[in-house]
C-alpha cells in the first residue's frame, strides 16, 4: 500500500561510558502494588496468548491439499499467463480478489472474514507477509497463533479460495517499519534497508530461508492455492537497485522453483515502473493507480514492462477506501463511485484486488506511520485499519459499498456467488468502573535498566515497541526564572517529569509539558526548590515506525542530546516498561510465579485515588472488571475511551491497541469476542495523561469515528 501526499541512584563514574543491564530484584513497598497490576495483565511477564488464538475449529477444518496431478479438462493442475490472460487449469482465468491481512484478524475469524470475501464475489485473496512478526528478535522465529500463516492458506485452500502471496521482504501495509523487524534498526553498522547491501541481503537471505519452504508446498502447482508471490512491494517509488530486485528473484526461485509466477507491483507511472520491475518474463509486473483513473491507459503501459503476450491488466491494489491518521478526518469513498470504477476494468476483462477487502485492526503496537514534506511532519495511523472497506473491521457486510461491489462483481464472475452472511452481533456490556492500580514511576524499580553516558535508541536497549523512561539527574539552580530543557530529536512523543526530595519527604515526579516530533519545542521547568540533585524524567513513547518513504530507518526514543539550558546532559538510566504487544510469548520470573500461587489478595488491590494538579499526569494503570454469564453467548464488542486522554487499553491479557480520543477521529476500538470469556473479564487502561473524572470506560455495540477537537470527523474522498 503506497501513502500519497494524501527514565535513580548514583553509581561510579566508571558505569557510565558503557551500557549495563540490570534487573533489580529488591522486592520493596511497591512488590504489592506490582502484583495487583499482574494480576490485572498489563505486563509482559503475565502475558498468555489467548489459548483459542489456534483455534481448534480451524485445524478441525484443514485438510489435504489437492494433488499436483490433478487433471481439469485435460490440462496439468496449472496457473500461467499467455495470450496477455491469466490461465487455470489450461482456462481463461480473471482474478477477482481482495486484500485481507490474517495478521489484523484473529484466528478464530479467519473462516468469517474468508466467507465474506467469498460471498463479496473474490475468488482470490491477496495477502503480505510481515517480517516483524514472524521474527520478533533476531533468530526467533514465530508461525504459531495470529502468525500461523500456514493455517490460514490451507484455510484458502479448503474454502477453494485462490491467494496471491506478498511475501515481501518490505511490505508497507500501514504496517510498523513497512514489516522489517526493529531489530534490523540495532545493528551496527546499520544495514541499507531495501537495497543490495551484502549485509542486509544476508538477513534477508536467512528470512526467506525459513518463509519461503514452508510456503513452497502450497504453490498452486504443488496442489496449494498460491498462485503468485510477490517480490518486494512498490520498489519503483523508493529506488532503482536492479541489483537488489535480481537478488530477491533468484532467492525467490531458488526455494519456490521456476514454475511459480513471481510479481512486482508499482504505481502506473512510467518513472515508477521503470525503477521497480524487472523487463522480460521472469517476473510479472502489476501496477495500482488512483481509484477512479482511467485504467485502460496504465494498462497500456503496463505491457511495456512485460514480455509480449505476458500482460494481463491487472491492478493489484484497487483501492475500495483509505487509511486515516490520528488527528484527521475519518476517510471514506463512494461506494458507487468505487463500483463504478471497479466495472470499468472487469467489464474489459481485466483482473483487479480489491484493497482492501476487510481491512481489519493494527492490534497491539504495530500501527505504521507516514510523513509528509520532512521526517519531523510524522503521522501516525490509528488502531482501526477498517479503511472504509467493503467488508468492516468487525465482518460487517451489511453497507453500501458491499452491495455496490457485489452487483458489480456478480456480472463478471463465472460462478454464482454465495449467499450474503449477516452481520456478527455486537452487545452493549455497559460501564465499567476503574480503579487506579498504581502509577508509572512507582514501578521502576522492577523494569529491567540500561544505563549509558548518553541517552540511547529504544532499539539500542532491546525495547523494540511501546515505551522506554529515560532518566538522569542535574543541580538545581536558584535564578528565580527556571530552566530550559530542550531535546532536538525525539520519536515520537515524550512527557516531561521532574522529582526531587522536597522538605515534606514527597518526592513524586511533576509533569513539565510533552515535546512531540512534530510539534517539538523546548519546555520551561519551573524553579524548584530540592535537598539534592533533581531527577529529569522523560517517558517516550513509539507511535509507530514509519512505513513509506525515504526516511523508514526511523529509530525511536531520544536521538540526539539533551540539553538543559544549552548544557548536554549525561549519566543516563533508560528504563523498559514491558507492555504486551501482539502475539508474544510469557515469561517466566518470581513475581508471576507468586502471582499465581495466590499470593494476591484483596488488600492488594487498593484503591488509589487520582492526586490533583499536576501529579495527576502522571501516567498510571487503571483496572476493572465486568462479567459475561456462563450461559450467555459471547458477542463482539467496542470499548469507548470517551472522556480518556491517550494510551493503551489490553482486555485479558491481550493488547487491543492504541487510544486517543482527545486527538480523534476513533473514539472506540473494536473487540472481537474470543479476547473475551464467560465469567470475569479484566480490563486494564495504561493512560498516559488523565483518566476519565468518572473512572468509567464503556463496552458499546458500534463503532465511533467523531472524536476529536473538529467532532463529526469523516472526510469524504
């Protein structure tokens, strides 16, 4: 998918030139307070994947794929081109598909999401396949759950459902770092990301080593439904390496074999083409373009960048809405419109993948992000990836654009199109009443800590999502005016704190004010009287890597020095707060072990009260719970942050994503039911400015994309 302009003691000095990890094990006042907020969920160490997330509905369903020597009308089980047309089984063949991404959509509705695609008209799905997920940390590698690729294409395979395989490496996506693992921003020297450089060729080598021959027994040749796997994704609006592209196509070959047909996809400009295909008939080349263009000319085009008689129109990103970012209006087509334009190809029978299909949900932290005219003008995507398509973020199809779309695809495919499933049912559960568990830097104490001269990346200290609290200390100074802190680079948003042990013995940090990357200005710490050496606190929080464009290598933290008043300060501890992120694994340490031998009680779970001022920006967990009856059915639904600030919500364990309804436009965030359970549910808000006065979230029966200082935020394309 292409964007268009569209954290404290001192120590020797001889510690601070090199980066020590440590782990306290102090188990202090605060050990109580820790283990009220692991029993709520909200740290890793608790963190359980939800054990239906492989579901048993789904391996009940897989079967054995067909045989390769399967015959239709006399011709070997086959997909080719010839004759500028897709052929199947030796049969004229018109790709009708649809983008839907099994890494935005729980396991336990993969069969949903595919049936309604199927019931759209698609006779193929078109899926990428992102790195990052699949290799969390260098050499550890992840196919199980959300990430279990392989179970969902013999799920395409027994719905007699076709796929089209980007396998990448770079997909864009709107996804975190366009797929590339975080870690690839750790090594030293940094590896040229999308690019012949040996050094990242040899990790992408050792990626496609494990991707490529777990998919290769389901090419469409070998009785799978993988029809085509792409190589790379828009190279042609990045750069012109041939020599990268080349590499990737032997590597692809080597493991998928030569009868696969391989494909690029780029803009349908001439400049883009040229920079991003490869000329002859060992790679397909796709291009996507503007909704509503005339497509009969890029087509056109298109043939001069493939071998004579190997150019079937194909638009591999037909684009049936948009991406949204924080802050902007909520986009939205026509849906006649997008029909309209829809039927100007297949009427000519020209192939086309409908982008997206269902575009489903950024759980966890893996949102993506752009920039506009300078790496500093960053925008970040929201939670919701519904991208005003045909088939909603919950699976409903009961809209316009659906019906639009069906009517239009009803007349071209060569078989009759299923029946229209109804929407899944949403319930309302109501209030839910939260209680302060704790605030941040109560918590420090048990977070693992890298301590450098200078402040360091977030991937530099192996924290490759969420937030990292930077913190050192400098001499207070009486000038009666306060001082400057100024951080020059910093992604992408950071809030301000400082502490020091006043006459009273309170020593709890004060919010100074936010620098954000794109809106960054020095702050003004107020004169403050301290007994000793005051604590500067910066909490940083990832947004999301960027995922276009030229400036992808986007580390986070703090990247350049910080100043206090033209003054660089050192001696820095940087402090991981181990949130969930999607699909990881627990781990295993004596406090979780306490908590699940009972230790907790009740009266570790103390209410604490909200403090006034400035204190109550101090980012803090809130938790709470509400029940779903034993015989009830359990149903999808929204959790809406009306009247919260921004942060992060996790329901059982499990990272239903990012919040921000000061900013808008998503007011709620899609729950799907298997996060849920019969019984008690718990909820856990990490919030990083101020909680709702009333300490209430509500469970809502639908979507809401008017949030926002403008309100009624949809944006009409």
């Amino acid at each position: 998918m292409k964007y268009k302009n569209q954290y404290h003691s001192s120590v020797s000095s001889s510690k601070w030139s090199t980066m020590v990890r440590k782990r306290s094990t102090t188990l202090t006042l605060f050990f109580i307070i820790f283990l009220s907020l692991i029993a709520f969920g909200i740290f890793v160490p608790v963190f359980a994947l939800l054990p239906s997330l492989s579901s048993h509905s789904l391996h009940h369903h897989q079967q054995q794929l067909l045989p390769a020597t399967k015959k239709n009308h006399g011709y070997a089980r086959k997909f080719e081109i010839s004759d500028d047309k897709f052929w199947k089984d030796g049969q004229p063949f018109q790709i009708i598909g649809g983008d839907l991404h099994y890494f935005r959509v729980l396991p336990e509705y993969w069969e949903d999401r595919l049936l309604r695609a199927k019931a759209l008209g698609l006779n193929t799905i078109q899926t990428y396949v992102p790195w990052n997920l699949h290799e969390p940390r260098a050499g550890t590698l992840d196919f199980e759950g959300i990430a279990d690729l392989v179970s969902f294409l013999k799920l395409s395979q027994r719905l007699g459902i076709l796929v089209m395989l980007r396998a990448g490496p770079y997909i864009c996506a709107e996804w975190d770092l366009g797929g590339f693992p975080p870690w690839l921003l750790a090594i030293n020297p940094a590896p040229r990301l999308r690019s012949s450089d040996p050094a990242f060729l040899q990790l992408v080598e050792r990626w496609w080593g494990s991707l490529l021959p777990k998919v290769a027994p389901l090419l469409y040749g070998s009785g799978g439904p993988i029809i085509m796997v792409q190589i790379e994704n828009e190279f042609g609006s990045y750069g012109d390496d041939k020599a990268y592209l080349h590499h990737l196509v032997s590597l692809a070959r080597k493991h998928l074999g030569d009868d696969v047909i391989l494909y690029t996809t780029d803009g349908g400009s001439r400049e883009t083409l040229e920079k991003g295909t490869i000329r002859g008939d060992a790679v397909f080349s796709a291009v996507d373009f503007t909704t509503g263009d005339n497509p009969w000319p890029i087509f056109e085009l298109q043939k001069e960048f493939n071998a004579p008689g190997k150019s079937p129109p194909l638009s591999s990103e037909f684009y049936t809405g948009w991406l949204t970012h924080w802050g902007e209006k909520n986009a939205q087509t026509s849906a006649d419109f997008t029909a309209a334009a829809l039927k100007n190809i297949l009427e000519r029978n020209g192939s086309a993948v409908l982008y997206m299909a269902h575009g489903g949900t950024n759980f966890g932290f893996y949102n993506g992000a752009n920039t506009g005219s300078d790496e500093s003008d960053y925008k970040p995507d929201l939670t919701s990836y519904d991208y005003d398509a045909p088939i909603r973020e919950s699976g409903d199809v009961n809209n316009a654009k659906f019906k639009a779309l069906r009517r239009v695809v009803e007349q071209y495919s060569s078989v009759s199109l299923p029946a229209v499933p109804s929407n899944n049912e949403k319930k309302a559960y109501g209030s839910i009443h939260v209680n302060k568990t704790g605030n941040l830097f109560e918590l420090i104490h048990y977070f693992d800590v890298v301590e450098s001269d200078n402040p360091i990346s977030m991937e530099s200290t192996g924290q490759m999502f969420g937030f990292l609290l930077y913190v050192t200390e400098y001499t207070a100074k009486d000038n009666g005016v306060g001082s400057i802190v100024s951080i020059p680079k910093v992604h992408d948003r950071a809030q301000v704190f400082i502490s020091c042990p006043s006459e009273d013995g309170n020593g709890k940090p004060t919010y100074v004010g936010t620098l954000e990357r794109w809106s960054n200005q020095p702050l003004t710490i107020p004169n403050t009287k301290c007994l000793s050496n005051i604590s500067l606190i910066v909490l940083v929080e990832n947004m999301g890597r960027l995922n276009y464009g030229p400036y992808i290598f986007d580390k986070k933290g703090i990247l350049s020095p910080v100043y206090l008043d033209g003054r660089i300060l050192r001696k820095w501890k940087m402090y991981l707060v181990p949130i969930i992120n999607l699909n990881e694994s627990p781990k295993i340490n004596p406090i979780i072990q306490a908590a699940n031998s009972g230790v907790i009680t009740m009266s570790a779970r103390k209410r604490l009260k909200p403090k006034s001022g400035n204190a109550s920006k101090e980012p803090a967990f809130y938790a709470g719970y509400f029940y779903i009856s034993k015989e009830d059915i359990i149903k999808d639904t929204f959790i809406s942050l009306s009247g919260w600030g921004k942060g992060i919500v996790t329901i059982n364990n499990f990272n239903i994503g990012r919040f921000w309804p000061l900013k808008g436009p998503q007011c709620n965030l899609y729950v799907p039911a298997p996060v849920l359970q019969n019984g008690k549910n718990v909820v856990v808000i990490f919030e990083l400015e101020s909680p709702n006065p009333e300490l209430v979230v509500q469970l809502v029966d639908q979507p809401d994309f008017t949030c926002g200082p403008g309100k009624s935020n949809v944006h009409q394309l």
